[in-house]
C-alpha cells in the first residue's frame, strides 16, 4: 500500500482548474482516465486508467502502474513483458479527472498487448456506409503470444 | 439523426483486435473515451467521451462531436469559441473502446474551456508527501469568461 493520499476535489471551480493542489476527479469506479505517449517522439502509445492506489504508486516510484478493468487488479504495466514505463511527467487536465503520462517504454519498447509499439494501429474510416478498419503496417516488436502465454 | 450504424462488437477477440470492421465497445453509459491531438505538432489536446451519436456525425462530417457528460447532451466541439476541430484522421485503439482523433483547431487554435491551448497545462509533482501541481504557464488564447458568458 502506499502511504500518499489524496484531498477530495475542491467544489471550486477556480481552485480545481487554477489551484496547486492534485486532487484527482475519480469516477463512479474510483477511476480517472490515463494517456500515455511516448517521452522521446510523443507517440501516443495507449489509454488506461488508474484508481488511487496506482495513480499513488507512479507518482512516488516513478513507473506507471494502472488498474487492469478486466482483471480488477493493480497493474503494474510491464511486470510479464518487460516494458516496463519510466515516467518522465505526469500531467493533469483542467478540471483533473484524467493525467497525461510522458513516459520511456523499456524492454522491447512495445506497450500493446499485440506486441506493437502503439495500441493505436488501425485507422477508422468509412466505405460504401460502413465504418472499416485499415491495418497501419506496424509490427509487432516482440512475439506476445508466448510472453503472455498462461502456465499449463 | 446519423444514418450511420456500428455493429455490435465481435466476441472473437482476434476479429476485435485485427479485424476490418469499426465496432466500438460502448461502457456501461455509451461511452467510448477519445483522446485528441493536433495533427501538426501531435500536442495533447484534451480527453473526451463519443456516444455513437457523436462518433457517426464526427466520421460523416470530419468534425468533431463528443458527449458532454457534464451537460449529458451531444456536444459540437468549438460551436461557442469558434474552436472547431477539423478531423485528419481517427484511429481506434486495440479492443476498441477508446479512439485517437488528430485535428485541426480552427479559430483561436485553442481546446481548452479555460482559453489555454490544451487542457493539460498543470504538471503533478510530490512535496513534503503531498501531490501538487505546477502550471506550465502556456497562457489563454481567448477570454473564455466573456466567450461562455451565460446570456442574462
């Protein structure tokens, strides 16, 4: 557990967009939405989310963790991969209920479970009144069928 | 009304996840988040949320709509400031409950209901054990008070 703990959000407006105290808007869930790009080029590599404990965790450890919805379960992202990220800086947005997460990817600097750099990889557009997915070409940089292999 | 329909998300998650077929996975309220960057410079921009409302009119018309949440109403980004997002492309994430729009902002070039050009213009940092936050400084491009002046 971490010790850090967070205030509750300011009912001021002007204190939650221009103050100097963090106090995450967390959801229904306990959740605030997480954006995470890449520190170095400022690609945008996925989308989490974090409750309080791993919001907590990255800021005093200095490596995202995030809270896995299908699992529900504290995520440390990297941990079976090895693509482990090293935040560079965390950011809130204006009324702090989502961060912003500048980060260097390690190991094979792949962050989609996919094995692709991005989880971000296919392009929506429209065809004949139906919306169509196009493959950008990139690959995977590592083979994440045997990384996430389960134990038989 | 869009006459633009999703089908329902696919079970088989190799189809979900490299598949052709846009079928965005709705949470529990309709929502998919969206995460919108400038198609120039690739700068955050803001997080926001997509009925299938506002994502068939975002791909029939190439500018962006959202759902407020807040307002619970469909949300034509910029139809007050002039801050109109011109859509370059829309990507959607791995299992497709989340989507990347890169934009153009038209008018002040600016996202944020506070004037700022992004809404993420506070860095989270730790002192003495508490969470607190450094604005960056970046200053307002419009005087949000007198453009969202409720009318009296």
């Amino acid at each position: 557990m971490s010790a850090l703990q967070f205030d509750p959000p300011s009912p001021d407006k002007d204190a939650l967009e221009g103050g100097e105290s963090f106090t995450p808007r967390f959801d229904a869930n306990g959740l605030v939405t997480a954006v995470v790009t890449d520190a170095g080029d400022g690609k945008l590599l996925m989308v989490a989310h974090m409750n309080a404990e791993a919001l907590a965790l990255t800021l005093e450890t200095g490596v995202a963790h995030y809270w896995s919805r299908s699992r529900k379960a504290l995520w440390k992202k990297g941990e079976t991969s090895g693509n482990v990220q090293e935040v560079v800086s965390m950011l809130t947005v204006c009324d702090q209920d989502a961060v912003w997460l500048r980060v260097n990817v390690l190991g094979h600097d792949a962050t989609c479970h996919t094995g692709r750099r991005s989880c971000f990889y296919r392009t929506v557009g429209l065809k004949d009144g139906k919306a169509i997915l196009a493959d950008d070409g990139s690959a995977p940089l590592f083979d994440a069928s045997a990384t996430y292999r389960k134990p038989s």
